[in-house]
C-alpha cells in the first residue's frame, strides 16, 4: 500500500511518566509513530501525569530522553493532562447538563456492600446506582458524577489488530467521570485529550481493550467522532509470561546503557509483532513505507535478547565509524579514568573498521579497544599470561623477529610474514597467534591480531613484544 497524503490521520502515544520508558511503549510509540508518518499524518505526545504521587521526579524529562534517542520525534508540544483537569471537568458537568450523566450519592460503604454481595453470589459487580435517575439528593453533600451508560444491546469495536470484538451493555456500568473532589477520572481525560488533540487512530496495548468499550461509551454519549481502535498484543518474557521486571531489561534507556544502537532497537521492536514478509533488517525508510497495522499479529511476541544481539551487530557493523568512535570514547575514558586527547581519538576513529567487525555491541566495542591506549608495559589478564610461559615465550621471541624483518608492515604482510614461521616450525598459525594476541593487548580476546600490528604500528607493536620477553 503507498502512503498517502492525507493529513487528517493523527495518533498519539499517552505514557504514564513512572520513571522510565517500558520497553512495550517503546514499541507502541513506534507503531504510533510509523503510522502516522506512512498516512502522511501527525504523531502527538502526551503524558498522562494525573497520579501526581507515583511521578518520580525527572520521570517526564527520561521519556522525552528515551524518545529522542529512538528518533521518535513527535509533532508540536507535548501534552501534559494534568494541566488539562479544568477542561475535563467541564466537559463532564456539560454532559450532566444533557442528561447523559448523573449525579450520584452513593457511600463507600453502600458500594463495599453491593460488592461483597456479588462475591457472595459468585457473580460479576454490576453497580446499580439509585441515584441513576433522581436527582433530589443533597448539593452540599459530597458526590460525584457518572455516565449514564446505556444498559440495553451490545457495542461491537471492529478493532484493527483484534477483529470485531463485542460487548453487552450489560456488562458495563456506570464510571464514575468526576470524583467527589471535582477532579476528572482517568477515563474522563482520555476521551477528552483525545477528542481536543483530533486523534483519529488510538493504537496501543490489548490490557486497554476493556477500557475502549467504555471510553466508546462516552465518546458516544458527548456525540464525538469515533476514534479507529487498533489494540496490539503485548510483549512476553523468553518464558511466554508477562514481561516484567524478573525478566531483566524492560526500559529503553536500559538498551541504551548495554550499548544497543537506537535503530537496532528499533528495527528489532518493528519485528516484535509485526512483519513484512521475510524481511529482517528493515530501514527507517523502509519502515515508514511498508508500516500498516494489517502487519501486525494477535499473539503476543517473546523476546529474545539473542535475536537483539545478532541486529545489534550488524548495525554496528553497518555504522558510520566516527559516530562509533564518538559514542564508544566516554566508555573507554571511563574504563581509563582519563580522557582521551585528540591523537588517541584519531587512533580509535583508524581502527574502528577492524574493531566493530566482532563487537556485538557498543560496550563491548569499546572494551576491545582498550589494548590501544593502555600505558607500557601494558597490565595482563590471567589468561594472557599463562599464555605467555614457556614455551611459549620462545615462539613470541622468534615472532618478533619475523615482524622485524617485514618491510611492509601492513596486516596482510604480517600475516604472510607469521604465516611462514608457523609452517617452518610445523606448527599451526593460532599457536603463534596466541602469544602475540596476549603480548599485545593484555587479553586472549581482541580484533584479528594481525589488524592489531597494523593499528598499533611497527614501533608499539614491537615495543609491547620487547616488554614481554624481558
């Protein structure tokens, strides 16, 4: 399907700012996002900051963080609802006055007793409010306001990702709209902040589903257009149960502290629930173009943290190497508890190429690219240096003296020139290989050795082996 031109597709994301952006609002923002941009539309955010007690502070400011990082840019301003508290109240006491809500003097303790009586009677709590229809009850007495739902026939939601789904009216009751403290309900301001923010297509989790019947029911009573429901399944740990906390990293901006690029995120979450035929790597580009909620699947998805790692490497390996070394210089000037000056940097940015070829991921990277700046003699690891005893030392001694007689030293020459010590003393290119790894970088792990001699260049590279057989 082309994407269209017509501006009148507009959808929203509406996170609670509890601290951090859920790695499912993550995906949802982005399923917002890529609609919106493939109808040629208008993406808007708001954060619903009602439950003013549960806010941390600097909540607000990480969604917009971790929305930014994922380049999720929404258009004009953010809403915030609590801001909004008078208009809601407004538009419920307007629907009093029509007669499609009531005022209700109902206590606690008259609901606490209709509810134990359907627990009693093994049966749903349906309230029934005798207030529903009277309205002689006492003005100076706190109340509140509710909905005067319709109790007869069925609202059927033909839901983009679900299906038709139905309802009996029955089943719904009467929600409160305005507490006895004036303030509006949390399904008051969703259908309002709808409503005045002209969103046409509310996409976001099934847990919501329930809610649509009865926003709809409002939406129906105050005469609004109907919004498109599109409610998609949420996102299951590796072990098919809810994802939560017990699973491990459920924040974005947890992705981003484990070195995971922002479009590997993203292309993996686009895949989380959604898909275009065989298609694996998807562009940002491509996203926009292929994104239509037809795409997107009724089971919940699992995620794979295996799966994550394999995009991962191939976007870092697709990387622009500047924008590695910029983004992998903090790390290391951490790990050194110094900063790089500007030649060190230049070596990272000429040896980026040879690094992010193995590295899965950005802190991964940049440990690699440790060996480069460490002080002579360099410190080893356990490993390296049970690596380097004899007699092992005697093959690192007779391989520097094959890298001092190349005159090319580049990684293809070098090889070359160990590869033929390895067969003159009959044995295999790794047993060589070893040492020389160890010798040079601290570590039994690093980049292709051989790359390692061309970025560190003759002088170091021999240098560092000198150290070693001292």
């Amino acid at each position: 399907m082309g994407a269209s031109t017509s501006p009148q597709v507009v959808t929203r994301f509406a996170p609670s700012p509890t601290g951090y952006l859920h790695i499912g609002g993550a995906r949802t923002a982005l399923f917002n996002f890529l609609y919106a941009r493939h109808h040629g539309g208008a993406f808007k955010l708001r954060i619903e900051d009602t439950d003013r007690a549960r806010m941390p502070e600097g909540a607000t400011e990480a969604i917009f963080d971790a929305l930014r990082w994922l380049g999720l840019d929404w258009d004009g301003d953010a809403i915030f609802q609590f801001a909004r508290a008078k208009r809601h109240a407004e538009v419920a006491r307007e629907l009093l006055a029509k007669g499609g809500a009531y005022r209700c003097w109902m206590t606690a303790e008259q609901l606490a007793a209709g509810r134990a009586q359907a627990e009693a009677e093994r049966r749903p709590f349906r309230l029934s409010s005798p207030w529903r229809d009277r309205d002689d009850g006492p003005a100076d007495v706190p109340h509140v306001i509710r909905l005067r739902a319709p109790r007869e026939g069925a609202v059927t939601i033909d839901d983009q990702v679900q299906g038709a789904v139905t309802v009996q009216n029955a089943e719904l009751d009467d929600m409160v709209l305005l507490r006895s403290d004036g303030t509006p309900t949390y399904m008051l301001a969703v259908v309002v902040d709808d409503h005045d923010m002209a969103v046409t297509h509310v996409i976001r989790g099934d847990d919501h589903l329930n809610n649509a019947f009865r926003q709809l029911a409002l939406i129906r009573a105050l005469g609004w257009d109907e919004p498109v429901y599109a409610h998609v399944p949420l996102i299951h740990g590796p072990d098919g149960a809810k994802l939560s906390k017990r699973h491990g990293a459920i924040g974005a901006e947890t992705y981003r502290d484990m070195g995971i690029l922002p479009e590997a995120l993203e292309n993996y979450l686009l895949r989380l629930g959604w898909g275009h035929g065989d298609d694996e790597i998807i562009s940002r580009a491509q996203a926009i173009e292929w994104f239509d909620l037809d795409g997107v699947g009724r089971a919940p998805a699992r995620l794979d943290a295996k799966k994550l790692e394999n995009i991962n490497g191939h976007y870092l390996r697709a990387a622009d190497d500047r924008r590695l070394a910029e983004l992998t210089a903090p790390l290391i000037a951490a790990a050194l508890a110094r900063d790089l000056d500007a030649a060190e940097r230049d070596l990272l940015l000429r040896s980026m190429p040879d690094l992010k070829a193995r590295a899965k991921d950005l802190n991964e990277l940049a440990a690699s690219s440790l060996f480069l700046f460490r002080t002579r003699p360099i410190p080893l690891d356990e490993r390296a240096q049970k690596l380097l005893e004899p007699p092992a030392s005697d093959l690192l001694s007779q391989a520097r003296g094959a890298l001092a007689a190349s005159t090319d030293w580049s990684g293809p020459a070098l090889e070359a020139a160990v590869r033929e010590l390895a067969e003159r003393l009959g044995l295999g290119l790794g047993k060589i290989a070893q040492p020389l790894r160890a010798a040079l970088t601290g570590s039994s792990t690093s980049p292709g050795i051989f790359d390692v001699l061309a970025v560190l260049g003759r002088d170091e590279s021999l240098g560092r082996i000198d150290d070693q057989l001292r």
